[in-house]
C-alpha cells in the first residue's frame, strides 16, 4: 500500500491518542501468507512480527493472544493456566465482531470490545515489536515497552 494510501485505523488512532512512539511500515499483503510474508517484506526477522490471535474459551468468553510470528499457541497450556477447560481460536467472522477488525488486520489496539489480552512473555524481552496496526498489510513498529503500558497484557508462557 502506497504510503499516502495508509488508512486511519482504530488503531492509529489509539496510538496516537496515547502519545505511543511507533513507525507504520505498509508492505503488499498475502492472503494467508501470515507473519512469514510480513517479516520477508518488511525484511525483519518473523520472531519480532507479533501476532494477535482471538480466541474464546468454552464459555465463548473472547480473549487475545499476543504471540511470536514463528510460534504457534498451546491452547493446552493456555487453558490450564487460565483455569478454563478449553481454549479455541475464534472464527473469522466472531473475530470480527469482538475486536471490529478483518481477520489478517486484527490489532491489539482500538478494539471494539474490552477484552483481557494475554502476551507470550519473552515478547516484552525483544528490541522491537511489529503488531498489526488494523489494517490488512500495515504493521507499527515500536518497543514491547509501550505495548505493555497501553494493553497491560497478562504475561503467559504458552509457545510452541
């Protein structure tokens, strides 16, 4: 997307709001192509790509996951740790409607909904972070530092 094609996302907008230190870094979005596509445009290392995974839990009560680009989440581990029976990622369309973001642009900020967000702990140890900034093939840039402070994400340790 070319740079004065970038939209104003709920996003953005949050960001801004919070006086957060980011750069947006457009690339040419693939549809499933996930992290490994962001990380190979943008020339940055897949394990810095934070995905944001929505996902529910036996009693469809909507949370997010932020996790590593080149990792996968437990939902074994996640369930246990967080007392429940069973977690499960959310359908596309029930994705949507909790956060107001098309699957592929789901970002952690300016959600619709509140929703408790739960972040692979060894995110916060990286240099910088890329997250979705609402929009399919925009990604912020900017240190785990500010994410913590806006989302006040519950640490968890579920990667595989």
């Amino acid at each position: 997307m070319p740079k004065d094609k970038i939209p104003t996302t709920p996003a953005i907008l949050a960001l801004k709001a919070q006086h957060v230190d980011f750069t947006l870094h457009p690339y040419q979005y693939k549809e499933k192509g996930g992290t490994k596509v962001s990380a190979s445009k943008l020339g940055v290392d897949e394990h810095c790509v934070i995905k944001t995974l929505v996902m529910e839990d036996e009693t469809t009560q909507p949370l997010i996951v932020l996790m590593h680009g080149d990792r996968e989440v437990s939902t074994k581990a996640l369930a246990r740790s967080l007392g429940v029976k069973s977690i499960i990622p959310c359908k596309p369309a029930i994705a949507q409607k909790h956060t107001g973001y098309q699957v592929g642009g789901t970002s952690p900020f300016g959600i619709k909904k509140i929703i408790t967000v739960y972040m692979e702990k060894s995110i916060a140890d990286l240099p910088k972070i890329f997250v979705n900034a609402g929009s399919r093939g925009l990604l912020a840039q900017m240190s785990p530092a500010e994410l913590v402070r806006l989302l006040k994400p519950e640490m968890v340790s579920v990667a595989i």
